[in-house]
C-alpha cells in the first residue's frame, strides 16, 4: 500500500505542476518539458543522441524561455523532495509503530527470558577478532536492529548484554549535535515556507483520500478543494523568486538556524526522551532512563568566525541574546497555557506549604501582579503562581532586549530568572505539588523536559577560528611589548611551548585593557573577552568550547589557553578553567600528527592539570590543611577531551579513500593515547552534507566507527541542506535523532573486534595510499586541472550564489585549489554529475590489490564488505555517489564549456577521470555482486533514478546558458562590448537558476 501511495501521490504532484505550468506559461512549454524529459535514458542517464537533440532543441529557446524551463525542472524536483520526505516520514511513524507493537508482544511472550541476562560484566564480543571464520555477532539475533529503540532493546535483551553495562552507558549518554551554517543552504527560506504550506495541504488531502486517490472519508468536494488550495499554493509559489535577493548576514542565518528550533525541534525533543524510555521499560523496566538532555544541540552559526569576517564579537554577543529571545517567547506562551489548564481550586484539592510560602514571598516582590490577579485567582493557587512565574519571564525578556541593543535594561530591579536553572526549580515545585496531591500535567512535564534541554540558551554556542590568527595576533603583541628577542612566529615548535608553557605560569597580564594593536589582532582579544561575558551574563554552559580549526602542533593549543588566561578564562595558579580548547585536525598529514600532539598536550602538567579540574584534583595524596580554603570546583566535565576531526579538507586534501581510512585510524589511536592517560575522548565528527565531505546515512557511519572511539559519547555537524532534508518534519526529525542515538547506544556495547585485525588494517592502508596517489596524481600533478576545473564547473557562478555570509575561499584570494574551501569544490563537481572528490582513486587501488591475487583477493574484498562495518561503510558511500555519477552529461560539460584551444588537453583529463568511473563502478559491483548500482537499497535506487531522468535536460539548459554567460564576458573583456541579445545579469541569472534547480534535484550541494 506504500507503494501505492507514492505513486499516486507522484501522480498528483505531476498533475498539478504541469497544471500550474500550463497557466503560467501555456501549453507549449508543457509540451517542451515533456519532450525533453523523454529524451532520457531509462536508467536517468545522458546518452549521446538526446546530447545533441537536446542542444538543438536548447539552443533555439530565447533566454525567457530558457529561464521558465529551468524554473519549472526546479519547481518539479522541490515538489518531488515534498513527496519523498512526507513517504519517509509515513514509512518512519508505520515502522515505528509496528516495531513497538512486535516488541510489546514480544516481551509479553517473553517474560521469563530475564533469567538469562547475565550481571557480570564480561566483555561482549570477546573473541570475534581471533577467528575470522566466526559467525558475526549482528547473525546471533533472528531480527536485525533498524535504528529504532523499539527495534534496539530486545536486540540488546536476546545478545545478553549485561544490564549493568547499558545501564552505565545510559547513565553517561552525551550526542550533541551542532548546526552549522556553512553555505549549502541554497533554498530561501520564503520557499521553505511554501513548501510547509504543501506539506500540510498533502496530509489533508491523505485524510480525505486513500492510497488510490478515492475518496477515504468526508466528500468528495472537500477533497477536490484541499486539490485547488494546492494549485493555488503552487502558483504563488511559482511567482516567488528562488534565489536569495542579498547576501545573507551572520543574523540572517542565525534566524534560519532557529527556524527549525521554532518549527520542529523545541516541541519535538521531548517526544524523543518518551520514546526512550517508554521502549525501555517495556525491554528493561528496572533500568534507569538517560538524562532528559542526552541529545543536546550546539550551533556555530554566529560563532564561527573561521574565513568569516562578518562574525565579529558583537555578533556573537547578539546571537546568544537572540536564542534566549526565541526560547523564552516559547516558554511565556507555554506559561500562559498552564495558566489556561490548572484551574486546579483550593475547595477541592489541597496544596503543599512550600507553595504557599513562595506565593507569599512572591507577594513581597510582585505586589503588582497580586494586585492584579489576587481575587481572581484567590482559590486558584496554581493559576497565581504561574502568573508569577509569567511576570519574571517576561521581565528576563525585556531585560535581554535590552541587552541585544548593549541598552542599560530598565527597571533593572524587577524579579527576574538569572538563569533556566531558576525558572525550572519553580516549574518543579509546582509539579511536586500536583503529584502528592494526586494529579498530572502533561503540557507541564513537556515544558519541564524543554527547559532541561534548552535552558535560557537553546544551543551551545561553540567558537572556531583558525590556528595562524592566534600565532599572529600574539606575534603582533609580544613585538609591542619587546619582551622576546625575534618574532614570536619565528620561533622553532620547541621554542613556542616552552616560552608558552612558562607564560602560562604565571598570572602577570600580558595583554593590556586598551588595544593598541590591528583589527585583526584586536578581534581575536575580544572574541575572548566576549566569551567571557557571556559566560557571565548566560551562564557557563552557553559557550564552553573552542575550536582551533587548521591545528597542527602543541603550541596551537597552548596560543588559545593563554589567549584565555588573558581574558580570565583560565585560571593558572590553579589550573582552572572555563572553556574546552577542541584541536580540530582535517588535512591528512594533520591526522596523522594529532597522535604525538595530543600525547604531547597529556604530558603537559599544567594541561593534564586543567583537564582533571585543577591541580588539586591531580594529586592522589594530599594532606587536608585546616585553615586553607578548598579549591574551586572546575565548570568543566572532568578528564574530557574533545577532538575535531574534518573529513571536508582531509578528503580535498588526500581523496575519499584515504580521508576516510585516516580519520578511522586517527580515532583508534586518539582513544587509545587517551586510555592511557585517564582521558575520556569525545570525537567531534565536522560532517557535511555530501559524500564527500563525510556524509551519508549518520546510522551506518556511526556503526563503522571503532568500537572504543565512541563510548556513549559523540558530538556531529549538521550543515546546510541536511538541516532542511532532516528537520523540516517532525516525524523525520525523530527518526533522524533515534537512529543517532541507537546508533551510538549499539557500537559502545557491541564491538565486532574487526578493527583490531592487523591483517586486516595492512591491506586497508595499502589501498588507502595506493588511492591517495592516484587521486593527488589528477588533482595535484596534472598541469591541466586547475584550468579544467575551472572551466568545465560552474564554480565561479556558484561564488557569486547569495547563500551565505562567509566568503567561497580563504582570505589568501588565489583562484587556486588551496584558497577554495571544501564545500564550493564538492558543489561545483556536484553539478556536473562527476561527483569526484566522493569516488576518484577507490578503483585503482582495488585494481592493483586485485592484481596482485585476483580469485583470493575478491574473496577477501568481498568477506570484508560483509563483516566489517567500517569497509562496508566505504563501499556503500562510493556506490551511492557512483549511481549519481552521469560520465556522459559530464562529457557534454567539457564538450561545451572548453575553449577551442583547449579542448584537446581537456579531452585528455576527462578521459583519465572517465577510466577511473568505469573502473571503480565495475569493482564496487563486483564487490557488492550487484547487477545495478543500489540493488541493495530499491527505495534509494528508484529514487536517484526519478531524479536523474529530470536533473539531464537540467544540465542541458546548464550548459546552454553558462557558455552564453561566458561568450558576452569574454567579448566584453576584448573589445568592451556585448554583441549578445541578452544582458550578463539575465544570463548569469538563468544560470544561478539552473544551479538552484540542480542541487534540489541532486538533494545535495556541498
């Protein structure tokens, strides 16, 4: 029936598109449309006779033309999205819902199997690694985990996982997951609005049609109305321009940020904790649930200032008032909802002394409320209190108004919450109430469960700059200052920790209050004193960490400590402080360093003294003095250490293979340095949206991972369009956040021991360098790439996209391959279905590990990809991104958009990229013994094929207008005139259209 209902609601979304088309623009753009889309192949592909059919028909269409057929594949592909994603989300809540009922009857069935559940705690896959003929661990159970808890717990209750060990993770559970907003985000949000409206006319139309298009319930007019309400939606959508009309502000893109807090996640999160608990009790009734906040969020936007001039200390500072903004106009409405429900009266309930006795106090300092309210809420105790509680609200909100404009806060002695912390102490107390007296409240727990989550602050916000601003900014100071012999910046590594590490010593101001210094350097003192202001206004909690993106040696961390030392962030007389220095390594030669810097850091005294929360909490024998007052207790969890690790740079940098093969084996060793030190690690994963940039499905990427880098713990990015692709639905949202946590819950209790296998690892690292010389062959040695890059993409029309605040390359400005930064470099491929950082140098070092023994060596491949979740992982990304790739749309770009005196060097690199495609799509088939890309996943198939058969003709009109762009630029720079019949900005604008419709249909940017 699923089935079903995906084909007719394709079939309804067809009707109306080509409806509102044929209003707009007439019968004969629909029939253009309708005749380039069957020039395709079967499979979605290009094939050289639709090439030229397609150019022919192409060419003769005027620039309107052209911009109304590229509109109108854009508008088909985001309607399409719309279908998939409501599918996704039915197909989610059905399973859900089906896994919960065979879990509840599978444990009424099963009462008496609790007998067998072991309380030791002996390892449990001890041995797995030593035979590898061994039945994998994942075949002991009949029914496989799916990512859901319903699915998770009676898998973990039949593998006799002692209870004693879920209950210790659970106990610890910390996912944090950090939004970011980095310049994939193509859609404006004025569309994303649109399509919210389709969403909700879609779910109408389900209530009043089955899965057939008959009428399911109501009448039948009511069905056909909801049909023309969607027409109507449609059309104005149509008349909405797609692309951002500005460049959007550091602001502009918090506000976006906040947009799925306020849509989706600040009342969905608590259906996450229920659903949580409740699947563990019905498996585990006597173990405890996790905290309410074990899936918490973090945010970089307005705080990441690395390559962003725009984020500059105010900005920061007016982010954070603006998430307190959003949160607590949640929590007033909230309020005033209880208000509305606990009508609870003195005549017929009693109430407990401590409300009593804080309505009293509250009297004393609100006497204007109880002036206002006291005889209407005279029995109504609750109702009282809450308006109370409703005036301090909305007085912390006038407050942080205030604030956000750096205004002096009127009446700065009206009762107010300092922090959520108050605020939930009193929501508690009325709840206490309501149980011993018998009650509940639901909508009262909900927004308890919230202000646990979210505090005042709704997100963590997490500070990122690059390793060489802060070298330079304390070069520029210690130069002022005279105090060292030769520029800080030429000092040997061993002479900057040693100068660092004494400095760090001692609490003498290095820094004075004034700056004399440049702007560079001054914006790197005062996000450090921001830091601290904030700290001191939000609390501790809303800024804790700081991330030194480009991190290469000791010295870069102990800069940002002393940095922080200046700004009252660290204290070294007693090793305390109130920010996470977070080493981010992304380059693969980086990888491979962050080993001996972080033992390096750990053998630091005064560092390991800060992680464990001061040097008194280092000592392991110490005499209590009497008369000496305690040391203060650190903000910070004790022993933690949080890394970053890139997978954008790494795989720019070394290719697909080899970054992910690095970061892999960076974790193992990470965790094991840490382990030997006392040190709990937290990996943070910097993920994008494309394969390239380490995404792809979070559930299989976190089962790869090694089983001891994780540890119930993990921190991911979520970039871009992944944010509208898994939180504009609610249902979604959910799964998306359960299949994260389940994830995590299952590789800390289940390690396979695969990892462990050294055989195994040799091989993986000779085909990961076999692999990174192949890829940095083409990308680095190849004379003719950098021109053919930029030739042949639309990378220089996709910097001039408005979709973010953070310029396309780094400050050095060179239209080189350095300068440019990851995402527009996977974007640009993207577009002209290549896709190569996500597959290039995978098949030519299978190849030559296959040559070697071919019969045995496929065996071995081909066991490796069935029984060890990292290798699997590897393979299933570069099938996915594989099945994406068009060779020959791609030809038709270098065909098309090469210069004459180019096209024969052209033709040689496209030809090297060409062999290498069909290479590694034949291994990975061999590999994966399918016929087809993604026979393993029918649903992923069917729809990469549905897109590619429009995203062709997409890239057809593409082409068309980026060569007509470049013709008039061109002609303008050799004789200052355009001989065109259109203007540079209605081509540039045809083309930014195309790129818009191209990444909707690939569901991917960067």
């Amino acid at each position: 029936m699923s089935e079903l209902f995906l084909r007719h609601r394709l079939q309804v979304v067809e009707e109306l598109w080509e409806s509102v088309l044929r209003q707009e623009c007439g019968q004969n753009m629909v029939d253009l449309l309708r005749q380039l889309r069957d020039l395709c192949s079967p499979e979605g592909q290009a094939t050289n006779d639709q090439a030229s059919s397609a150019v022919k028909l192409i060419e003769q269409l005027n620039i309107n033309e052209a911009i109304r057929a590229a509109r109108a594949f854009a508008l088909y592909f985001q309607l399409i999205n719309i279908i998939e994603q409501e599918y996704e989300q039915r197909q989610q809540l059905s399973r859900y819902e089906a896994e919960t009922e065979a879990t509840d009857a599978e444990r009424a069935s099963n009462v008496n199997y609790s007998s067998n559940q072991r309380e030791d705690d002996a390892p449990v896959s001890k041995g797995i690694a030593a035979d590898l003929l061994r039945k994998n661990y994942l075949e002991k159970a009949q029914v496989k985990p799916k990512g859901t808890f319903a699915a998770l717990f009676p898998y973990l209750f039949k593998l006799n996982v002692p209870p004693q060990q879920i209950q210790r993770l659970i106990a610890h559970l910390d996912i944090r997951l950090v939004f970011t907003a980095h310049p994939t985000e193509i859609v404006r949000h004025t569309i994303r609005d649109k399509q919210r409206q389709v969403v909700q006319l879609l779910q109408k139309l389900d209530a009043l049609e089955n899965h057939s298009g008959a009428t399911a319930g109501g009448y039948a007019w009511e069905a056909a109305d909801v049909r023309e309400q969607l027409l109507e939606e449609i059309r104005l959508w149509w008349r909405t321009d797609e692309l951002h009309q500005f460049k959007p502000t550091v602001l502009d893109e918090v506000d976006y940020a906040l947009h799925y807090f306020q849509e989706v996640l600040f009342d969905g999160i608590p259906q996450l904790y229920k659903r949580f608990k409740h699947t563990l009790s019905s498996t585990f009734p006597w173990l405890e649930p996790p905290s309410k906040n074990f899936c918490s969020f973090g945010s970089w936007v307005g705080s990441d200032r690395d390559g962003n001039p725009s984020v500059t200390p105010e900005i920061t500072w007016q982010t954070a008032c603006y998430q307190r903004k959003m949160v607590l106009g949640r929590y007033i409405q909230s309020v005033k909802n209880l208000i509305e429900l606990l009508s609870v009266s003195m005549h017929w309930s009693d109430v407990l002394p401590d409300l009593l006795e804080s309505l009293e106090l509250d009297q004393s300092q609100l006497s204007e409320v109880y002036d206002a309210l006291a005889l209407r809420y005279r029995q109504e105790p609750y109702r009282l209190k809450l308006a109370y509680v409703l005036k301090r609200l909305e007085n912390t909100r006038d407050r942080n108004l205030a604030l956000y404009n750096r205004e002096t806060p009127k009446n700065q002695d009206s009762p107010l919450y300092l922090s959520g912390d108050d605020f939930l102490a009193e929501l508690r107390m009325i709840q206490r109430n309501l149980t011993e007296t018998g009650l509940s409240c639901r909508e009262l727990e909900n927004l308890i469960c919230q202000v646990e989550i979210f505090g005042f602050n709704l997100t963590q916000l997490d500070i990122r700059q690059e390793s060489s601003r802060h070298a330079d900014a304390l070069n520029e100071i210690l130069q002022y200052l005279q105090i060292l012999p030769q520029p800080y910046n030429e000092l040997s590594e061993e002479q900057r920790v040693a100068w660092l590490t004494g400095e760090l010593q001692t609490r003498r101001p290095l820094i004075p209050a004034e700056l004399p210094f440049s702007q560079k350097t001054n914006d790197v003192i005062e996000t450090f004193r921001v830091v601290r202001s904030l700290q001191q206004e939000f609390g501790l909690k809303i800024c804790q960490t700081y991330i030194i993106s480009m991190c290469r040696d000791v010295s870069d961390v102990l800069e940002v400590l002393l940095l922080g030392k200046e700004a009252r962030l660290f204290d070294p007389a007693i090793a305390v402080g109130t920010i996470q220095v977070v080493p981010l390594f992304e380059t693969v030669e980086d990888l491979q360093r962050s080993r001996s810097v972080m033992r390096k850091l750990f053998e630091l005294p005064l560092y390991r003294a800060l992680l464990a929360g001061g040097y008194e909490q280092t000592k392991t024998e110490s005499v209590v003095d009497e008369n000496s007052s305690p040391a203060p207790a650190s903000p910070l969890p004790p022993n933690l250490q949080e890394v970053m690790l890139g997978y954008s740079d790494s795989n720019k940098d070394s290719g697909f293979l080899s970054s992910n093969w690095e970061i892999h084996k960076a974790q193992k060793s990470l965790q094991q340095i840490a382990e030997n030190y006392d040190i709990n690690l937290r990996i943070f994963h910097g993920r994008g949206g494309s394969v390239g940039r380490g995404g792809g499905p979070a559930y299989e990427a976190i089962l790869a991972q090694p089983g001891h880098s994780i540890n119930g713990r993990i921190k991911i990015t979520e970039q871009g369009e992944v944010l509208a692709s898994k939180y504009s639905l609610l249902d979604l949202a959910l799964y998306h956040m359960e299949t994260i946590t389940t994830a995590v819950i299952q590789a800390s209790l289940l390690r396979t021991g695969f990892d462990d296998i050294e055989p195994w690892n040799e091989i993986m690292e000779e085909l990961a360098v076999r692999s990174r010389q192949h890829y940095r062959a083409l990308i680095y040695e190849q004379p003719d790439f950098v021109d053919f890059f930029h030739e042949v993409t639309p990378i220089e029309e996709i910097s001039q996209l408005q979709i973010s605040s953070r310029p396309a390359r780094r400050p050095s400005g060179k239209k080189d391959l350095s300068s440019l930064r990851a995402i527009p470099w996977v974007f640009s491929w993207t577009q002209t279905r290549f896709l190569l950082p996500s597959w290039y140098g995978v098949g030519t070092a299978l190849q030559e590990f296959l040559n070697e023994e071919p019969e045995e060596h496929l065996k071995l491949l081909r066991y490796f990809y069935v029984k060890w979740p990292f290798f699997k992982m590897v393979i299933s990304k570069a099938e996915m991104t594989l099945a994406k790739v068009d060779m020959q749309m791609a030809h038709h770009y270098v065909q098309e958009l090469s210069k004459p005196e180019d096209q024969l060097r052209f033709a040689k690199v496209f030809d090297q990229i060409a062999s290498e495609f069909y290479l590694t799509r034949d291994l990975v088939l061999k590999i994966t013994d399918h016929n087809q890309l993604l026979d393993g996943d029918p649903v992923l198939q069917r729809s990469v094929q549905l897109r590619n058969g429009t995203i062709v003709p997409l890239g057809f009109i593409q082409v068309s207008l980026l060569k007509r762009l470049r013709q008039s630029q061109n002609t303008t720079a050799t004789s200052g005139v355009i001989h065109s019949r259109y203007s540079k900005g209605e081509l540039l604008r045809g083309a930014l259209l195309t790129i818009n419709g191209i990444a909707a249909g690939m569901r991917n940017t960067g």
